[in-house]
C-alpha cells in the first residue's frame, strides 16, 4: 500500500508491460489498487496530458521512443498522486536533450505539486539542481554532502544521491 | 485489484503467447475428450440398461430355484462331504453335466406359505421346433421363457393380456420370412407352430399374431399367451412318465415388500431358510452392472492419467511464462501488488487454460459421441432398438469442466507460489 499509494518510481530502464497500450502501462498502479476502468482511464489520460503524451495513449508502449516511454514511465509515476518519486537514473537512457526535457519535467512536477523527488544519478549537472545531496561511494555515505536550502525549511525538497 | 480485474488480466495474458497456450490447452482437450466420451458411454449403456429394466415391469418379482442342501461342489457332494441321497428330491442334469434341483408341484406350494410370497408361477419352459405360415417354409422358432410380464416394444398390434387365447407376439426378424409385406399386415394373421414330443411325435398347433415386438436385450424368442405355452407343454410331454411332466427349473415370484429393502431380504431369508434361492431382476443385473462399472472405470483412469499429463504440462508453460515475465512481476511488486494477488493472477491464469482446453475437448466429445452414436445405432447394433452407445448427461459434462479446471489449479500452485514469492528488487534487476 505504501508503494503504491505514496511512493512513485521511475526506473532507468523504464520496465513497462510491452504488449499493453501506453493508456494501460500508465493506469497500472490505479489497476493494482482496484480503481474502477472509466476512473483509471480519466486519471490515465489526465497524466499522460501532464507529460504531453495524451496523443499516444493508444499506442503499444514498446512503440515509442526512449524520451517517450521515460516521460510515460513518470506519467505512470503520478497516476496515483504519490508524494515522493523515486528516480533511478531518469536520463542515464537518454540522449542529452530528451534528457533535459525529462528533468524539466521531474522538477516542475516538485515546484508545482510538491511532490517530493529522490533522484539517483551520476550526472553532476542534475545533482547540481537539487536542493540536497549525498554522495555514496561503494554503498556508504562518503564526504561532499551538502544541503543547498537547509532542510528546516521543510518545503518539498530535491534530493540526489 | 479486484476479482474481476484479475481474471480479466489473466484472460489476457493466457493469449499473449498464443502457440504455447494452444498447445497447452490441446493436452488438456486429449484428456478432457477422453473422459468425456468414456464417461458418456457409461452413461448411454446404463441409460439403455435401465429403460430395458422399467420394460420387464414390476421390480417386485424374484426368480425362484431350488438348493441343494449344503454347497454342492462340481461332483454332487458339498463342503461336508457327499450329501446323503434323498430318493424323494427331484433333480435333472443341466446342459452342462451339472446336477441341478427341480422344483415340483409340491415345492411351488409349499413357496405360497412363505412370508411375503403372494403369488408363484412356474417357469414352463417350451422347445418349440418351427413356426410356419400356411404351406410356406418352416422356420426354426424358440419361445421366449420370460413370458407375458415383459413389456416390449411393439411396432403393431397390440401386447398380450392375461386372458388371451392361444395368441404370440412375432418378433420383426420373422416378418420377410413369413412373407409379410410390413407389421400391420402381420397381425391377426394365423401361424403353425411345431413341438416334438419324447416318443419323437411331431404336434401343430394354430397360433394367432397379436402384435409384433422388437428385438430385446433379454431373452431371444417370441412371447406366447400363457394358454399357448400351456398347450404347447401339454404336447411336448406327451409320453413322458408321471413325477417328470410337471418340474420346472424355476419360478416367479411376487413379494410384498418394497424392492431393494430390508422386506426384500427378509423374504430372500425366509426362502433361503426353507432351501430355496430367490433373485430380483436387479440382482442379476447387478453383475452386468458391476462389470461395466468396470470397464467404464478403466477406460475414465486413461483419461484421468492424460489430464494427469496435461497438468504437467500446464506446469510448464506457467513456470516459462513467470520465468519470462519476472520483470513484469516484479513491476507489478514494486507498484505495490501483494503476493496473494499475485498467486491470484497466475492460477487463474492456470485454471483459465484448463477451461479452454476442458470446454473444446466436451464439446468434441459431445459432437463426436453424437455421430458414433448415429452410426452404431443404425449400423452393428441395429438390432437393440433405442440404444444411445454414447449418452451425455449435463452433470457429468460439468463435472468433468470442474475436474479439470481443479486439475490445473493444483498445476497451477507452484508456478503462481514462485512467481508470489520473487523479490521485486531483484526481479526488476533480473536480465
């Protein structure tokens, strides 16, 4: 329930259900928690809107491009308003600029719905627009971590690890 | 998700490996079709037994013979050594050599002051030599022994009564012997029919048809008025020595109690005490039942060790399907699906296979049943009228759906149990 109702998870290697159509990949979590099929198609389209994917709901998810099925990937994220995203890598599959469109993306979905972000990358560029990071080398927590905005803040913050 | 949204998952998933499903559910259709059609000849020859039953009438008859004292062995003598002779005790050799005891005259009064026995008839039997028509050809003729309680089918005419003439039934196989063009035409028609007594003497008797029956599974032979049959013994003995005319291997009996009760054993009891032997229709049929009951059963355990072979192979293709789809499972995990929805969407999965291949394989049979049945009816045993060699009764049909789809539930356990247990961690990382 924790997984499916608070967290939302994006993963570098997308894993979607190949033959199912992206609507279907999208509404997966609203499925899994036992939502009706007219309410879990509405929210579906709803967030393939969000990530400018609503003319490709009827589309095989294995049909799109990488930039594509990432920002479906997110989408499917969303459907059931989580309050933290986890990202595993989100742009380490793509090219720079699909990249960057991505990351636009992640980080509006913080400023505007609050939504938590917990992103693992390798890219310092991305680390750099968190609000706090951590650096783990070999599994354990290693020296380099700051705290850009402190966290007494408590605002919806952006974390990299 | 809910019940319905699982097995409309699992619907789907069974046909995203369509040549795997096929072959799958093609095991199944074997051993499905398979059971269906034993189960089904079952039921057609005991269907066919039973209306043959409700023609021999009232299930309140028994069969009467007479008992040696002790059990007599192949020689004569019994378990405690030779039986003395009782030069009073009527006895003839069967056919087969063997000693059997007569009932007399004497016996057949002494049955009336039994408990429960409210009527007794001798079985008169009757070797008849020919049947004739006018100056026609003589055609061998035997009497059915079974006599007037049988209720058959009749094609024309009408059946006997109690207080008939010397009238006969003519079975249909006598109809282009004796030159009649159909069974209307037979009826009320004269015939002769001969009897040769000890001395050698050849007797005609005049006969009327009164109906005309079809074959029977019990008994050969035309049915006779109880008058005819009397006339006709009448003749037969003629000549032979007094004590010798009036035996009879055996007889009928009513009873009053209500058949296949503890009042029916009582009577067998109370007959079995005063050293004779009583059997009811079903008793006798009881054996021919139990055989093929048997048969029946044999033929059910090669379709049960098919779907036995099936289920294996429903294993199978479950365990590639959860070995393929593991990152799928471990999506699916991750995104918060307990394991007992899990084990949920893979059994039915199972259990959806099973239907298919259960469903296709009854229909199969039920359409494959139907045209041996046609095909029997009117061709080798077209002589046993109104029997369905392969019946189908909707109970057993759904009997054997639910069977095979609890068959592969239980296949279906372990596939689903591993595919519940994977951790999503590293099911996601699984390459």
């Amino acid at each position: 329930m924790l997984r499916n109702q608070t967290f939302g998870f994006v993963f570098q290697q997308f894993f979607m259900i190949p033959n199912a159509t992206v609507l279907d990949n999208v509404a997966l979590p609203l499925a899994i928690a036992g939502v009706g099929r007219r309410e879990r198609n509405a929210r579906g389209m709803e967030v393939l809107a969000q990530v400018e994917l609503a003319d490709k709901a009827a589309n095989r998810a294995t049909a799109l491009s990488g930039g594509q099925k990432q920002r479906m990937v997110i989408a499917r994220a969303l459907a059931n308003r989580p309050r933290v995203i986890f990202a595993d890598e989100p742009t380490g599959n793509l090219d720079s600029a699909t990249g960057a469109v991505v990351t636009d993306l992640l980080f509006t979905l913080n400023a505007l719905e609050g939504i938590t972000l917990v992103i693992v990358t390798h890219d310092e560029e991305l680390a750099a627009r968190c609000d706090s990071r951590c650096a783990i080398t070999d599994g354990s927590l290693a020296a380099g971590s700051t705290t850009n905005v402190p966290m007494a803040v408590r605002r919806p913050a952006t974390v990299s690890a | 998700m809910n019940l319905g949204e699982i097995i409309r998952t699992a619907t789907a998933n069974t046909f995203r490996s369509r040549l795997r499903t096929t072959l799958t559910v093609l095991a199944i259709f074997v051993g499905a079709f398979t059971l269906s059609l034993t189960n089904g000849v079952g039921t057609g020859i005991t269907a066919y037994i039973d209306t043959q039953v409700s023609r021999m009438g009232a299930g309140d008859v028994m069969i009467i013979n007479k008992v040696a004292p002790g059990t007599v062995d192949m020689f004569g003598g019994s378990s405690e050594g030779p039986t003395v002779h009782d030069p009073d005790r009527v006895s003839a050799l069967s056919s087969d050599g063997m000693r059997i005891q007569v009932l007399t005259d004497a016996d057949l009064a002494n049955l009336l002051t039994i408990d429960g026995i409210t009527q007794v008839e001798p079985f008169v039997s009757v070797m008849t030599d020919f049947i004739s028509r006018g100056s026609g050809a003589k055609y061998d003729f035997t009497v059915n022994p079974g006599g007037a309680g049988l209720n058959l089918d009749i094609v024309a005419g009408r059946p006997l009564r109690e207080d008939d003439g010397p009238v006969l039934l003519l079975p249909v196989s006598f109809l282009a012997a004796l030159d009649f063009a159909n069974p209307e035409a037979a009826v009320g028609a004269s015939v002769a029919i001969g009897v040769t007594d000890v001395l050698g003497n050849v007797h005609v008797t005049a006969a009327d048809i009164v109906g005309v029956q079809e074959a029977t599974l019990f008994g050969a032979g035309a049915i006779i008025s109880e008058s005819l049959k009397s006339a006709l013994h009448d003749q037969q003995s003629t000549g032979m020595p007094e004590g010798y005319r009036d035996v009879y291997t055996t007889a009928s009996a009513h009873f009053e109690a209500t058949p296949g009760t503890s009042g029916e054993d009582a009577v067998k009891t109370a007959l079995r005490a005063a050293g004779y032997n009583g059997t009811t229709l079903q008793d006798q049929l009881g054996v021919v039942t139990t055989v093929i009951n048997a048969v029946v059963g044999v033929l059910n355990a090669f379709g049960i060790i098919a779907l036995i072979a099936a289920g294996f192979g429903i294993i199978n293709t479950l365990l590639m399907s959860v070995q393929e789809r593991t990152r799928e499972i471990g999506l699916m995990k991750s995104l918060g699906m307990s394991r007992r929805r899990l084990f949920a969407l893979f059994s039915s999965e199972a259990i959806f296979i099973g239907f298919l291949g259960s469903a296709l394989g009854v229909v199969a049979a039920v359409v494959v049943g139907g045209i041996v049945s046609a095909y029997v009816a009117n061709g080798p045993l077209a002589g046993l009228a109104g029997l369905r060699i392969i019946a189908f009764d909707p109970i057993a049909i759904l009997a054997v759906i639910g069977l095979v789809m609890a068959l592969a539930f239980i296949a279906g356990t372990l596939p689903a149990a591993r595919a519940a247990r994977l951790d999503p961690i590293d099911a996601l990382r699984y390459e």
